[in-house]
C-alpha cells in the first residue's frame, strides 16, 4: 500500500546537498510499514533502471508538445532543436526555505525506527516547495545525522534536475556526495555527467570527472567539454577547473590547465571566456578578456588581443555609476606599430555619460576619437559597420516634464574628421552653443500653437580665409494652426511669422559685407482633404488632398550655410512648405499641391494595396537657394511623384516610388520582398537618384540578397551592390552556413569597398575577405558578424532564422 507522510531532514539534506540553505531535523508526521523487498532485489532493480541516455530523454520533449510549447515561451529556447529540456521543477520558481516548509514523502514501503534506522523503499518521491526528489531507497540512521539515498535518485529544483545512483549527506555539517550523476539546467540547454559530486561544505561544491554539452542528447554531441575537477564556490559566486578540454565530436582541440569563470550574476574578478578565430585581414586572432570588480560602482574589462598580422594590442572597458551623478563608460584600444599600417600606432576612444539630474533636468555627454579613417574595419573587423566620416564630440543639457509641450535642451557639439583629404569647405561646423526650445500647445482638435527657437554659434577651423563664417545664428517661429477634424473631412489652416538673425564674427568673411543681417518672413498654409470610405469584403478607402502655401521672397544669397540641405522629393514632401531641412533657409512658398491617395484593406487587417499621386503646380518661381551656385526654380509643376506598395500575401511584398522631372525620373526606387515558411528569403532593389543643383550626389544601383536552404541545416545566403553609374559591384558577398541544435559553422567570402571610398580615384582598391566563423551554442563564439552584417543587409533576416528548420 502506498504511503505518504511528511518527512523533513532527509529531503533537506538531498536538496542543501546542490542548493544549499539550513537544515531542521525534526519529524512533522510519522508512520511505520514494513519492507518486503530484499537487498538483493533492490540492488538489481537500481542497476537496471539506471541510465544516463533513459534520464536525458525522459525530460527532453519534442518541442510541438503542448507543454514543450508553453515553456518556450517563458524561455529563450534554440529554434534549431527538435525538442526542449521540461525539467520537474520550471525555471523561476520560488523556492521555499528549508526551515519553514513542511516536506511530504510518498513510498512504496516505509520502515520508521526512531531507534535505528529508518528506511523508504519503492518509488519514493519527497515534495518541498519548488522542490523535488525521486529515489529507490532512502535510509537516514537513528542520530538523524547521515542519510543515504540510492537508486535512480532525482534532484529537481528551479529548472534544473540531476540524477545519481548514490546520495550521502551529513545533516550536521552539510556535507555530502553524488555518486555518478548525470544532469540538466533547462535555461542554458546544458546537460553531462561527473563520477562524483561532492559537496564540501554549505557554499562550496566539487565536481570530479566532469563533461558539459548544449547538443541534442541520444548521439555522440557535436562538442562538448570535459574537466577532471570542477569547484563550484557559491559564496564567492565563481567557478573553478582544472585540466579542461574541448571537443569537437571525439576530437580534443583546445587544452586549458585553470581556468576561472563566474556561476552567477555577481561581478568578480575573473578571466571571461575567450574568444578566438581567423581572417584574412589580421590573420590569427585570439581575445583573453579579464574582468575585475573594482567596486560596488565600477569596473573594468581588460582585453589583451593578439592579431597575427598586425601584432599585440589591448582593448578596455570601464563602467562606473555614481550616487548623484550619473552613469557612464569609457572605452578604447591602442595597436601600437601596426606591421599592416606602415607601423603606425592605433588608437580608439569613446567615452559616454548620462545624468538625470532630476524630473526635469538630465544631461548626455559623448567624446569619440579614432586614429585613423580605417580603425574600424581594421581593428574591429566589423564588416557591418561602417566608417562615420566625423566622429561626434557632444555635452547637452536637457529639460522637459515642467509643463506640457515644452522642452528645451543647450548642447556644445564638434567633431573629428577623419578624412584628411577633405577641403576645409567640406568639413562640419562645430556648435559652441547651441540652445533648442520648442512649445506646442497639446490639442489636437480646435486651436493650437507653436514656437520653437534655435539659436547656436557656429565656428569652423579652417586654413581657408575664404570659407570663415563663423558667427551666431538665431532663428525664431511663431505659428498657430486650427484643427478641423472629422471622420469625413479635415482643414487646418496655419499662419507663422520666421526670422532668422545672423552675428558674424569680426574675421568672418561675408562676402565684403559684415553688417549683422535679420529677415522675417510671414508664411501661410492651408492642408484640407475628404474621406471616403466603402465597406464590403474590402474595405477601401480614399482621400483627396489640397495643400496651398504662401511665403514672400527675402534675399538670403549672402547667407552662409551652417547646417542645412534639400529635401528629397517624395509623395509627403508635396505637402510641405519647407523646401529645406535646417534653419539657414527661409523658403519662398506660392504653389498648390494635389494628391490622391487609395487604400485597400483585407478582413485581416492587411493592406493588400496602397497607392498615392500627387503633384504640385507652382504660381510663382522659387528664388530662395542654398548655394550661390545654384539656379531659381522657374518650372510650373514639380513633375508628378507617384506611389506604390502592396502586401501581395503573408510572404511577398512589393513597393516603389517614383519622381519625374522635365519628362524624365529625378527619382526612383523600388522593392520587392519574399519571404517563405521555411526560412528563403529573397529581396530585390533599385535605386537612382538624379545630382541636384543643391550638391546631393546622383546614384543608381540595383541590390539584391537572398537566403535559401538547401538540405540538413546547411543554406547559402548571399547579398549584392551593383552601381550601374560607375559599372562594378560596389560589395559582393556569399556565403554557406549550417546550424545545427549545438553549433554553428559559417564561411563566407566578401568583396567591397568601404563607404568612404570613391571608386572614381585611381588607386582606390577593392579589398577582399574571406572570414569563417565557429559557434559553440552554450559557450558563445568569436563573433556573430555574418549574422550581424546580413542582419543590415537582407530584409527579412531574423524572421529567416526563427522560420528555418521549423516542421
């Protein structure tokens, strides 16, 4: 008969044995049956039921399971695995305390001999809160002070459950050892086996003849990890092994005599996991990152790297935080005689601060240095960044939250150029100050309002006299609006008031004329459109717009040009009065914009065709510029701007935009988007843009990228640039990748020219790469950067990789 009863210290002891805490060695509840299995019989049920492969797949479900399904999402779980680890116990559980729950036992048979020793025998399963043990046999001798347990014994806590043929545990100095012990950690997929868990003492745990594996169970494990010892010290939140080797299949590849790594979240000073790899830019390279914990408040990532071609460098990290200041990082590296760099040293630093100074002031600062123009895809060796020309230089001051639809921010802004080559004409103004204020009454229906001002001083070093116009620039605008809105119609009429106010300096060359100029310019506008709706097994929609705007001429030749370009022509941008992004221009405006705009909705909700034209008709010519060079605009209409996009299905999406001037495309692009249920993925591109008189460089290029998989969890993947201007492909890229549940392997070939190169100067030359990367699941790898750059360059990437391999 099958008997239950509340059991305190042995469950305790088994439980304290891998997760610690106190011990009560009281009984709540007792009962006494007697025993009718022999010894011998027990021996030979223990021995056949025993079983590593039996133990890992009996919590290893095939993840369409329903159960399997609700843990993946609660859990980050591997798309590339059959099945899920299900362990007893979920992860995040709360776990009772020792001392203050009441432990129940169920047994086949249960002897109580408060004289000697008492015994559970059959299917023997002790219950705590968050808390779980299974065995064959448990026994607990008459002092109260040592239990053993054998048989199949199953330890089951917060996600994690191991199973070992033998359990001691001495109640009184909370001591005790597994005998071959296999285990699982549901969170990081990891499972293996030690001949022996000991634990020392309450904090500290030694594992003898350890493995560790993330790969399926029930083959030979694509890689796994072997260790002679390994020390588990909860008190100081690390972990210790000696004599450890890495394997690929059977194959030993990588020895480490110690090593010394973190088994929680506390920060402590310790070797991190080091990463290593090979590419054609640098050859050889191995990272050995070492953390320390300075403080509370701060520490520091040390990383000394070797890069075969180039030579050793070091790369750093410092975090801090502090009580009423803020927060922030200071990074950087230093490749001293670059052997690839005609021996020149390499230098990076960035530094980052953030302060919220209370529930209206915050503060952000940000200093960005690096040697030279090709530091990054060099020493990074990230090919998915790309090389920012000025590396910013920033202190703001912000403040917002005192009263609705006002914030303000003061900011001293410069920059590193990194291009030595670019004349000073070309280089960005550094703002020494800048101050931003912006209001707007917050009511979307009825009357609203609206200022902003930004007022900075501009200043350039520069060896060109001719281009000094360093100075301070105020502009002000002052507008009002009325929102008419209602589910048929819209008007909003808006009238503003601008100025812009310019203090040169005394050397500021302004074209011989150095009197301070003001300009004011009234502007108004009015945006009106109807509604039309028509509902059946579509629902369609469509809306014609008018948008009339109005502002006089004032002569702004001699104005300099401090941060402000043209505006790319696009459907929206026929609705706009501002020809100009930036507050060194203030427009000109006497034209009608006219647009029509058509939608066509599913009963999903999916809008299977949206389209738009529009047009502008102008009643008088555009004299306001940019540059001195450039010519007024005489042309009545802007030409015809049309678009286009529609969800096709689930899988496939099309858009496009196109722009005529003078019967001829000033722009264009269009996309089109494929993506399957199983991972392929297909996008094509074009692109082209015509010169403008304002200085915005022409281009036309085709892009294409696709992912396809093949068999086996292998797929090719590949992306393409092509400039049509110029002939050559500006970046070519393929490559083959397999994942697996375990580990993944990906090589890839790469052809291109950096952001910054003008292909039109001899002696720009293409570079090539040939990378290969090698992840060990569980274990990190040296880089994801195919996955990272592929993620910027093909549309569709990560939902590729979540569909990929799914039934």
């Amino acid at each position: 008969m099958k008997q239950q009863f509340k059991f305190n210290p042995l469950a305790t002891a088994i439980l304290t044995l891998l997760c610690g805490g106190s011990l009560q060695s009281s009984y709540a509840a007792s009962s006494e049956v007697v025993s009718t299995v022999s010894n011998d019989q027990l021996q030979k049920k223990i021995a056949e039921q025993y079983d590593g492969q039996a133990f890992f797949e009996q919590f290893y479900v095939d993840k369409n399971d329903s159960v399997a399904k609700q843990r993946q999402q609660d859990q980050k779980y591997n798309p590339y695995c059959q099945g899920v680890w299900v362990t007893p116990v979920e992860p995040n559980t709360q776990v009772s305390d020792p001392n203050n729950t009441t432990t129940y036992a169920d047994a086949d048979y249960a002897v109580y001999n408060p004289n000697g020793t008492s015994e559970l025998n059959g299917n023997v399963v002790i219950n705590q809160q968050g808390r779980q043990i299974k065995a064959n046999q448990v026994n607990i001798d008459k002092t109260q002070t040592y239990a053993h347990a054998q048989g199949n014994v199953q330890i089951a806590q917060n996600g994690m459950v191991s199973q070992s043929q033998d359990v001691n545990y001495n109640l009184k100095n909370q001591s005790g050892d597994l005998t071959d012990s296999y285990y699982i950690t549901e969170t990081t997929h990891g499972h293996g086996h030690a001949s022996s868990i000991v634990r020392t003492s309450p904090e500290k745990t030694v594992l003898k003849n350890a493995t560790y594996t993330t790969c399926e169970p029930g083959k030979s494990p694509g890689w796994k990890i072997t260790a002679k010892e390994l020390t588990l010290n909860q008190d100081t939140g690390r972990g210790v092994t000696k004599n450890t080797h890495l394997y690929i299949k059977n194959v030993p590849v990588f020895a480490l005599p110690y090593y010394n790594f973190p088994i929680d979240d506390r920060r402590t000073t310790g070797l991190l996991t080091p990463s290593f790899g090979w590419s054609s830019n640098s050859g050889f390279e191995l990272s050995l990152p070492v953390y320390l914990n300075l403080a509370p408040n701060y520490d520091m990532t040390v990383i000394p790297r070797y890069l075969g071609s180039r030579g050793g460098m070091l790369d750093g990290e410092f975090r801090y935080k502090t009580k009423n200041f803020g927060e922030g990082t200071i990074a950087g590296g230093y490749l001293p005689n670059d052997k690839d760099y005609n021996n020149q040293d390499r230098k990076s630093l960035k530094a980052v601060h953030n302060w919220t100074i209370n529930q209206y002031f915050s503060s952000n600062f940000e200093y960005n240095y690096l040697s030279d123009i090709d530091y990054i895809t060099d020493i990074k060796n990230d090919p998915n960044i790309s090389t920012d020309l000025n590396q910013k230089r920033l202190a703001q001051l912000n403040f917002a939250n005192a009263i609705p639809g006002l914030n303000a921010s003061l900011k001293v802004e410069s920059y590193q150029t990194l291009d030595k080559t670019l004349a000073d004409s070309d280089k960005p103004y550094a703002r020494l100050p800048q101050f931003l204020l912006n209001y707007t009454t917050t009511n979307p229906q009825g009357w609203q309002f609206e200022y902003h001002n930004d007022t900075a001083y501009f200043k350039k070093d520069t060896n060109e006299s001719s281009v000094i116009q360093n100075g301070t620039r105020v502009y002000n605008s002052f507008a009002t609006r009325y929102n008419f809105r209602t589910p048929w119609a819209f008007a909003i009429p808006e009238a503003s008031v601008r100025s812009l106010n310019y203090i040169y300096d005394k050397d500021a060359d302004n074209g011989g004329n150095q009197s301070n100029p003001s300009i004011i310019v009234p502007q108004f506008t009015l945006d009106t459109g109807l509604n039309f709706e028509k509902e059946g097994k579509y629902l369609q929609t469509l809306t014609p717009r008018l948008f009339y705007a109005y502002s006089p001429y004032k002569n702004q030749s001699n104005l300099p040009n401090y941060d402000t370009t043209t505006a790319s022509v696009s459907y929206d941008q026929l609705f706009s009065p501002y020809r100009f992004y930036g507050h060194d221009r203030l427009d000109d405006n006497n034209f009608v914009s006219l647009g029509l705009s058509y939608s066509l909705f599913d009963q999903q909700g999916l809008e299977r065709l949206k389209a738009a034209v529009g047009q502008s008709y102008y009643l008088s010519d555009r004299k306001v510029v940019l540059d001195s060079s450039d010519t007024i605009e005489t042309k009545k209409t802007s030409g015809p701007v049309f678009s286009v996009s529609s969800q096709l299905s689930n899988n496939f999406t099309i858009a496009s935009n196109l722009a005529w001037n003078n019967s001829a495309v000033s722009q264009a692009n269009f996309q089109t988007y494929y993506t399957s249920n199983t991972g392929s993925v297909y996008n094509l591109g074009y692109y082209k843009r015509k010169e403008t008189t304002s200085g915005q460089l022409s281009y036309d290029q085709v892009v294409a990228s696709f992912i396809q998989p093949v068999t086996d969890n292998w797929r090719i993947m590949g992306t393409v640039q092509y400039d049509l201007d110029h002939s050559l492909a500006r970046e070519y890229l393929l490559g083959v990748n397999y994942e697996s549940c375990c580990w993944t392997v990906s090589v890839y070939g790469r052809s291109y020219f950096n952001d910054l190169d003008d292909v039109t100067q001899a002696g720009v030359k293409r570079k090539n790469a040939i990378m290969a990367e090698f992840t060990l699941k569980g274990l990190g790898s040296f880089s994801n950067r195919l996955a990272s750059l592929l993620e910027q360059r093909i549309i569709g990437f990560n939902k590729s990789n979540q569909s990929w391999t799914q039934p």
